[in-house]
C-alpha cells in the first residue's frame, strides 16, 4: 500500500531491542483488523535486526540507527501522516489485543467531534485491572510512587490518582492516560505536534494529555474494550531509568508551572 492510497488509521511502534515474540504478538494485533491500515516500525535499536518482523505489506520499517527516545520516534512519522490517514495509534510493542478493539473505537471517538484520543481497559497477562487512566499528578505523588514504603504509607493518595474512587466500568473523560495505547483523530495529533521530544522517556503522556487540553479538546477513557499490556516498570527496577524518570518529571512540572 503506497502513502497515497487513502487509509483509515495508521500506527507506530517505537522499538529498542525489543523482544521479538513480543513484538510479533503486538504486529497481528494490528495488523489483525479489516480495515485500512499501515503501520510504521520505528526502530532506535543500535542495529536493524529487527527489521525481520516487517516482511509485510502495511507495514513500513525506519531504521534511526540511534535512540532519539519515545516521542521523538513516533514524531518521526507525522509527516507522513498528513492526508493519508483519519486515524493514529500510539502503540507499545508488548500490546496484543482482539480484532474488534479497532473498529469498535474509532466508533465511539467518531460520535463526539471533542474528541481528541481514546483508550481501552488495560490488563495485565494475569488479568487484573491496570490502572492507566489517571488525574494530573503532583509531585510528591510521582515521588511516592517510585517509593515502596512510602507508596504504602500513601496508598489513599495512589488510588485517588488512579481514579479508584470512581465507577471505572463506564467511558468517561479522565486527566490523563498512559501512553501504551493511545488512539487519535490523526488532525488533532498533527495540531498538537505529537509529543514534547524534550522528554526521552516517560511523562510524554502526561504532557500529550496537557498539549490535547491546551486546544479545547477530550480524552476518552473506554473500558467496554480491553488490552493486554506487558508492564515493564523499568524505572522502579533500573536507576538509569529511575533518574531519566525523574528529571523528565522535573521537567513536566517546570514546563507546567507546577500546576495540575
């Protein structure tokens, strides 16, 4: 399928050595669907040798050679996007879900012109509930939460970001969303300029969240569909990560002003 043929939603995948059975489950997820559909493999691993799972016709593979980060990969794409597609998926690469997700979702965020992105329940592999959609965090919040006894003595303060005092088996309009799965009207992505690249990694949801905000448009929270996430939590494991983290949350707040 060329650029210029007309497709319904496109996606991107941002990879870095992923593993390749994961990823695999992620591309069939996809690529699983009957609509029109092209999906952008954009690879920031040291070598292209994943360039193996392409081996198919929706789908383009981008070999950066370096890791230009989360935002910046999937940024790297917006200019293809314009007038090729209606819709986008941000979409991590240890995602699987069922055939009817898609569809089902670009039906509900087509009803309301506010709109902006939508996003499904999340699962863990066990089947219990991740928590993804999420009210604006404060700092301490952020703080306690990379913090094992202090997100135990805290714990009201946790679910109330998580949206534990609400019904969560309804769509409804939350802060935020995290950024495993996020689909958007493809014009809203493009007017928002995809994500903040001045993140590496981590809290380019939140800001994107901000960024949709910004120009008077929602976020939908959709649980009466579900996906299967494979959460990492590298920051809680790996202080490299920790610290990237924490500055990219320094520089969340400072961009904001400290405001929720």
């Amino acid at each position: 399928m060329s650029d210029k043929d007309e497709i319904t939603i496109t996606a991107t995948i941002v990879l870095y050595n992923d593993n390749v059975n994961e990823l695999l489950k992620a591309i069939d997820s996809f690529l699983n669907t009957s609509i029109s559909k092209k999906l952008y493999l954009v690879d920031n691993s040291p070598t292209d040798k994943l360039k193996t799972v392409a081996n198919h016709s929706d789908i383009e593979y981008i070999f950066n050679g370096k890791n230009i980060g989360f935002g910046g990969g999937h940024n790297s794409v917006i200019n293809k996007l314009k007038e090729i597609s209606k819709y986008h998926l941000i979409l991590n690469p240890d995602i699987t879900f069922k055939s009817t997700v898609l569809p089902t979702l670009i039906k509900a965020i087509e009803k309301e012109e506010e709109l902006a992105m939508i996003a499904p329940k999340v699962l863990f592999l066990n089947g219990e509930h991740q928590f993804t959609c999420r009210r604006y965090p404060s700092f301490f919040e952020l703080f306690v939460r990379r913090s094992g006894i202090f997100k135990r003595l805290f714990k009201s303060l946790i679910e109330n970001g998580e949206y534990k005092d609400s019904i969560l088996t309804k769509p409804f309009y939350p802060d935020f969303l995290q950024g495993c799965f996020m689909l958007f009207k493809t014009e809203d992505f493009i007017k928002i300029k995809g994500f903040d690249e001045r993140y590496f990694l981590y809290m380019e949801d939140v800001d994107i969240c901000k960024k949709i905000d910004a120009i008077g448009k929602k976020k939908m929270y959709y649980p009466k569909e579900e996906i299967v996430h494979i959460l990492k939590k590298g920051s809680s494991k790996n202080l490299n990560l920790f610290m990237i983290h924490f500055i990219s949350s320094i520089k969340y707040f400072f961009k904001w002003r400290f405001k929720k």
